[in-house]
C-alpha cells in the first residue's frame, strides 16, 4: 500500500479547509437577499435593471425594453406592487400605457407581462397599499385616476377619471391606505380624496385642499416612516415644506418650511423629487437648475428638519431613491445617461459619492427592491 506524504496530507488538508470554505460562503450568499435597482429611461424605451453589492456597487445586469412601444416619452414612472411581483411603468406618449413586468424572484430580471391603458400622460403612478389599484396624475391633462390591477398584475381599463387643478403631478396614498393625496403644481394646492380599497373608489375627502405659497409649484411628496408627517417639495420656488400629518382626519398641518437650494444659489429654481431612508432620520431633495441634492436630518419627535449641507450630481437629477437598507442613493440624470451611487453616512446623513454608471437615455426614475 502507498502512503501519502507527509506533504501531501497537509495539502489535501488545506485543499479540503479552502472548499468547505467556499461551499459555506456560497451558502451564506445564496441565503442573502439580493437588492436591484430599475431605472426608467424615457428616451431609450427601456428599463436598466442594476444588481447592488453590499459594498455599494452596482453591476448592470439587464436593459429591459417595453413592447408595442415607438415613441418615446417625456418621462417613464415606474412603481413596485406590494408583494414585490411586478414592476409597472407609465409611458407617457402615444398610446398611453403602462407597462408590466414580473420581476423574478430569484434573478430579480424582468419579463414583460402586458400593457394596460392608461387615461392620459402620466406624470406618476402608484399601487394603493393592497396593489389592487393603479394610482395615476396626469400634469398636462389636469387630472387623476384610478385603474384596477389584475392578479397578474396587468392594468385594466380606467375606473375613475377625476378632473383636478392645474398640473397633477403625484397621486399617492397616505400609509393606512384610507386617503390618496394630488399634487397640483399650478393651482398651488394638495387635494385630498377618501379611499375606499374595498370597493376599490375614490371620493372627494372632506378636508379641504391643502394650500401652498402663490407659485410655489408642490410638486413630489413622502410620508415619515411612522406616519406622522408628511414632506412636500416645490418645483417652482425649491421649498421644502414639513407638515404634521393626522391619520384619523387625513389632515396636513404645515409646522416648517425650508429649501432644497444650495447655499449662493441665483438663479431660476427647479426642485424635482424627495425620498426620506427607511429609518426616518434623514431626508433628501433634488434641484435640476444646480444639479445638486441637499440632506436633511429629520428630529424623530417634531418632525422638523435640519439641513445637512448640498453635494453635486447627475445633471438635471429628476430622479433618485434609497435603497432599502438606508446605506445607500441612488441619482439619475436626465441630461448625462448616467447614475450616480453615494453613500450614506449613518451618523450624519451626509452624501459621499462612489461611483457613476452609464444607463440608457434621459433616465429619471429609480426604484429598489429587496428580494428575500
């Protein structure tokens, strides 16, 4: 009989250490949840799917085009369904749209699922708290409405179609699921309707209609976390506005006004969009004149905010969002082709830039989503 060397058991030994190793690591990973990140670019038709690294990196792994789609359109809003099945996204040219994709639970991929008709251009869309309804703001049609989602997630026919002031822009439901809320960026004015996710209908709320400054332009806005105040950003002035938000009532009762400016700012201002991280700690805005996003620390108790400082991005940074562990932004730019990831230090909220990519053209729309 031949025996091993010495050597040679002390390699196979390592050799064995270093595959039960790797076979552990892989484990492990295959057991992580994986995060992408879906940005919707108006000018290609298409959607740029990215897989997220833990370390903040980004790696292209899919260009998912829409079907039936020629023209493209001023901009592509994209919104993830409740369970996490599938995304939609809203094509604002002719034939107004929107696009489902089922998102693979494994891969994260995109495969197109059909197309359902929406009431006009729409500026945003959003599921209800269910993903039994499709949410819509039309800004140059002066309206919202509300479209039912079939099981697989494909948009039916309008339900409701419901004339607004001037320039609806987001059309979005408070987080108990009982009110939708409309921007109206010309009227200067938030209107509010009552939610019935039974009957799947809206109808005009009693409380009146939220009122902002003469040409401010109320453009985007986002809950807190624990549902207590409610952030709006302006187009037209780049104000920031902090509300206090009564659940019962659906009432927004404004306790702080601040701006998305950056310090020295002259100009002509051109706030976009505002996304808060999961935590509720810190809040940011973007300003497509100076191609910056500004942070902000949230007080947990009053809701006020505290501005952190300005850093430059993408230009004309429309869109942007964060993904679900809080560690990380996302910012596209309508006018580079290209997002920009920052990190997100947890004990200031301040922005360090990462790294740019290249996605397809005029981006300006960002989604995560976590797969578990």
């Amino acid at each position: 009989m031949i025996r091993p060397t010495r050597r040679a058991v002390i390699a196979n030994t390592l050799f064995t250490a270093v595959v039960t190793s790797l076979a552990l690591v892989s484990g492990v990973r295959a057991g992580m949840a994986e995060t992408f990140a879906y940005v919707g670019n108006a000018d290609s038709n298409s959607i740029s799917v990215f897989k997220l690294a833990g370390n903040g990196e980004m790696t292209p792994v899919q260009t998912a085009a829409f079907t039936g789609i020629e023209k493209p359109g001023s901009s592509t809003p994209l919104t993830i369904t409740p369970d996490h099945r599938v995304l939609i996204a809203g094509v604002r040219s002719q034939p107004f749209v929107a696009v489902s994709f089922a998102i693979d639970p494994k891969t994260g991929l995109l495969s197109p699922i059909g197309n359902g008709p929406l009431a006009d251009s729409m500026a945003n869309i959003a599921t209800d708290r269910t993903g039994k309804v499709l949410f819509s703001a039309s800004y140059g049609g002066n309206k919202v409405a509300l479209n039912p989602l079939a099981a697989d997630g494909v948009v039916g026919e309008p339900k409701q179609v419901i004339p607004t002031g001037l320039n609806a822009h987001a059309f979005l439901p408070s987080p108990d699921n009982r009110f939708v809320f409309a921007t109206n960026l010309g009227s200067d004015q938030v209107l509010s309707f009552a939610f019935d996710a039974a009957a799947g209908t809206l109808t005009p709320s009693d409380q009146p209609a939220i009122k902002t400054p003469e040409k401010s332009g109320p453009r985007h806005f986002v809950f807190h976390p624990d549902g207590k105040f409610v952030y709006l950003i302006h187009e037209l002035n780049g104000d920031v506005a902090a509300y206090s938000y009564e659940a019962k009532s659906g009432a927004w009762s404004e306790i702080q006004r601040t701006t998305a400016l950056p310090e020295g700012f002259s100009g002509k201002p051109w706030a976009a969009d505002i996304h808060i991280t999961p935590d509720g700690r810190f809040l940011y805005a973007s300003e497509r004149t100076t191609n910056t996003l500004t942070a902000y620390k949230v007080d947990a108790s009053s809701g006020k905010l505290t501005t952190i400082g300005s850093v430059p991005t993408e230009k004309q940074p429309r869109g942007f969002n964060i993904d679900p562990t809080g560690h990380y932004l996302a910012a596209v730019g309508e006018l580079s082709d290209g997002m920009t990831v920052y990190a997100i230090d947890q004990g200031s909220g301040a922005l360090s830039k990462l790294k740019s990519y290249p996605t397809g053209k005029k981006p300006n729309w960002v989604e995560f989503l976590t797969l578990k």
